[in-house]
C-alpha cells in the first residue's frame, strides 16, 4: 500500500528529511507532478538510507552520492519543462556484474581489484535513457556464483529482515538494497535463480525473462546460455515497465531475441483476468523437505484460485530430479570457459612477483578468485576434459533437451506452473556454506526456468512464524511475460480486485 509521509525542506541552507516510503514508481511521479516531492529529496531520502542501513546491511560497494545528485536535479528540470522520460523519479541500483561506463566493476572478486568499465551495458543504458537515476553497485556472490551472497570478496550481506540470515543469492546486495529502502529498484542477473531467489527471501517481486529478452551485452558472464537481466521491485507494475525498457534487439548481442516487444505495463493494467489452467508442481507441496510455512502458503493460494474458477491440476515431472545436476554441469563448464578471460595480464588483479608467464597466470588466478568460484572452474574444467567430455557435458546437453521438450509438452496444456520459490525461507548466515550440496539444494525450483529458457517471477507469499518473507513462483511460456506479469498482478493478493472475465 502507498504510505507516502513525506516532508523536506530547507533550514539554514540543509536539507532536513522525514521517512516516507513509497511501494511503486506511479506513486512516486504522482508527488512528482503535484510538488509533493522532487527527484534532489528523493536521492536524498535513499542516501540517508544507505549512510545509515548499509554499514550493517553491506548492499552496496559503491555509493554515487554526488553524481546521483546532479542527475536528480537534471531530471527535476526535465520534470517542470515536461521533457522527462518514463523512468523519472526511478532510484535504482545495479548489481556488480553490469559495466556503467567510467565506473568500478568487480563482480564481487579481487581478480578484478581497479577495474574500470569502458562503456554501458545495453539493459543500462536503456534505463538511463528514461531518467532512471542509478544511486549506486551492490554487492553479490563473486561472479554471480551463490545462493546466500556470502562469496563476495566485499563480504557478507545482511537480510534487513533478520541480519542473522542471508538475504539470498547471488543478487542478495540488489534485494536488500530494495528491501531496506536504500533505493526504488534494482537490476540483477539471473542464471539460476539469482533474482527470484533472494526476491524471495527479501519479500519482493523478481523477474526472469525469456532468455534472449533482454540483451546481455555488458553483462559479466556466468553461464551464457543461461544469464539473463532481470528487475526487483516492491511492485510487478514496476518490474513491467522495466522490462518493457530493456527488453528487444540489440546489434551488440547476437543472442538477443528479434521478436518485438509488447506493452507489459498495458497487460498488468488490465482489470479482469481470462479463467486459466494452471498446473502446480506435486513435490512443491507435498515434499517433507518444504518448509510448512511455505506448503501451507502455496496451497492456500491454489485453494484460493480454484474458487475463482481457474482450473488448477498438480503435475509430476519425470526429469525433476535429474535438473539441478544438470544445471551445474552446463553452467560450471561455461563458467569455466568464460572466466578464462581473467588472467592478471590486461586488467584486474596480478600476482606481484611472477617468475614466468604460466606463474602469472596461476598465481594471479588462485590469488584473485575466491574459493566458490575456483571450486566451479575446477568442476567445469573437469567435464569438459577429453576423458569426461562425453560422459558429462554431453550427455547433460542431452538432458537439457528433454528437459525442454517435456516442459513444452506440458505448457501445450497449461497456461502456468506454480511452485515454491525456495524449499525455505532465508537460512543463517554459516548455516551451509560448509556443506556445498545443501547449498545448491536451495536452488531446486528456480533452476529449471534458466535450464529451458522460460520466464519465470517470484512474487511475495507472507511471512513465516519468524517473520522472514516467502516468496510464489510462476513459470509462463516463452516470450509470454505479458501474460505472466498480469496473471501475477492478479494472485499476488489474497483477495485481487481483478475479476475473471
């Protein structure tokens, strides 16, 4: 709900500023047009928020206080002459692994200790050319490689809910960053599960496209068939209107889809929603190792659309536990590929005192990657060896396949899949970083979206008896995020204004 209680002003030549929170960007350009706020007290406001939260909270490794503030007031001036674009009044932030011109880019690693980015990622871009105004990097797990944000060389972050837990990963410093109110919005990448996973644990909206949506250009790469820029948000009308800014062609990404892209904030606006079919994953409600917080959560909310006349069926899927092995085959092998870049010779971290060039390398490697990320080089390095070539990376590309084609048999005759977004809410910090299986196990729903490529959105679900956030998955067929975004819009509350048409 808006809970807009905002009052600034000027005494003696300082801005004073009350708390006020604001849910959505129309709330905001609401008070932006009748002089309730200016875009300078906003920036402002999520300062004070940073200064004050973040010490503790760790979201952000580099704060744009002073180039956030001019920017805030050039859009003020496009505002009163009527010129701003869609995005004005948007404070986001970007996660570690989006290159904005002339500023640091770490990936959340040593390896790339001095780093500047030579140019905009395209997602980047696309924002600031609406007035978007970035207030700052946030940190993640090192190379986008974690599910709880506690493998990053800037260390661990804080849930705002709870910082005894992990917010999630590996975009955990974008959720809280969004979740304690330190900006409007973030932009995350997701290769499996890395938005919608601490979107989930924070209590928030995160969106994963259709890969291919959203150019990857000026992404740093993970896994390339599998990475994809997606939104937090506090609401899915703002995650719509962000992807409808990013989303489509882009010369410098051969990878990105050429269909065009329709009007998503148009679809989540509309006020009745058609009678769906909807199928529910078995496991996610009946697996012993859900948390019942969360089966109760999931099950009251396919109790509740059954009563509004949609069609909801459970589904087994024969592959279900054949898909987290096979995510981290194929992405650990590409990791392994892509990485291979950062050597210590052109930019980055290098060793001080090499005897040779092999020694450059393996010194400035082992010295500058973390132990996560060195653990994924080495898995990926070993299924793509001549030995094991066939036995693993082969035969997980096999599995992919079918992976895909039941999922395509199964959205011939559903129109959605729901199932939990995490198996629990957020876990202590510690809790399971020893134990490397465990922590790839909170990854066993989100994973199959990047597998197959489908778009997928974790959406708010309450809270459980600690009071830590749940988050609701949808999958949606490809290139179908319209639809996806106001179906969510829809079940997001417990009793939708929306009605079925």
């Amino acid at each position: 709900m808006y809970q807009s209680q905002f009052n600034a002003n000027f005494v003696g030549g300082n801005l004073l500023i009350v708390s006020y929170h604001y849910t959505s960007l129309s709330e905001i350009q609401t008070d932006l047009r009748s002089g309730v706020v200016s875009c300078r007290e906003l920036v402002a406001y999520y300062l004070k928020n940073i200064e004050e939260k973040n010490p503790v909270l760790n979201a952000f490794v580099a704060v744009y206080d002073q180039e956030a503030t001019q920017r805030a007031e050039e859009i003020d001036q496009k505002i009163a002459a009527g010129t701003a674009g869609r995005l004005a009044g948007m404070v986001l932030g970007i996660k570690d692994v989006l290159c904005y011109q002339n500023h640091g880019l770490q990936a959340g690693s040593s390896i790339l200790n001095g780093f500047v980015s030579q140019f905009t990622a395209t997602a980047v871009q696309r924002v600031l050319a609406e007035d978007a105004i970035i207030i700052g990097r946030q940190n993640c797990d090192e190379f986008a490689m974690g599910s709880s944000n506690e493998s990053c060389a800037f260390g661990v972050v804080r849930n705002a809910a709870d910082t005894s837990r992990v917010p999630g990963g590996s975009s955990g410093g974008s959720a809280v960053a969004v979740q304690a109110d330190m900006c409007l919005a973030s932009l995350g990448s997701d290769t499996g599960g890395s938005v919608r996973q601490p979107a989930a644990f924070c209590g928030l909206v995160g969106l994963k496209p259709t890969y291919g949506r959203v150019s990857r250009w000026g992404l740093i790469a993970y896994g390339s068939s599998f990475d994809c820029i997606g939104p937090i948000t506090k609401s899915i009308d703002d995650a719509a209107l962000l992807l409808e800014i990013m989303a489509g062609a882009d010369d410098f990404d051969s990878t990105v889809s050429q269909q065009p892209v329709p009007s998503f904030t148009q679809a989540v606006a509309k006020t009745t929603v058609q009678k769906q079919k909807v199928a529910y994953l078995r496991e996610g409600v009946e697996s012993e190792a859900l948390q019942p917080e969360i089966r109760q959560a999931m099950q009251a909310k396919l109790d509740w659309l059954r009563e509004q006349g949609h069609e909801v069926e459970p589904i087994d899927f024969a592959l279900l536990s054949y898909i987290l092995p096979t995510y981290y085959i194929l992405t650990t092998a590409e990791a392994s590929s892509n990485l291979s870049r950062f050597d210590g010779v052109r930019y980055g971290h290098r060793t001080a005192t090499p005897v040779d060039l092999m020694e450059l390398y393996k010194k400035s490697r082992s010295e500058g990657f973390g132990k996560e990320v060195k653990k994924r080089i080495m898995l990926g390095t070993f299924v793509l060896s001549a030995s094991y070539y066939d036995a693993y990376y082969t035969k997980a590309q096999k599995v992919r396949r079918l992976v895909k084609n039941q999922t395509d048999e199964l959205f011939k005759k559903y129109d959605f899949l729901i199932m939990p977004t995490t198996p629990t809410t957020a876990f202590p910090i510690g809790d399971k970083t020893e134990d490397p299986l465990q922590m790839y196990l909170a990854d066993i729903f989100t994973v199959q979206a990047n597998v197959i490529g489908y778009p997928a959105i974790s959406i708010p679900a309450g809270t459980d008896a600690q009071g830590l956030p749940m988050g609701l998955q949808v999958l949606g067929k490809p290139f179908g995020e319209a639809d996806l975004l106001a179906f969510s819009k829809y079940i997001v509350a417990k009793e939708p204004a929306s009605s079925l048409a």
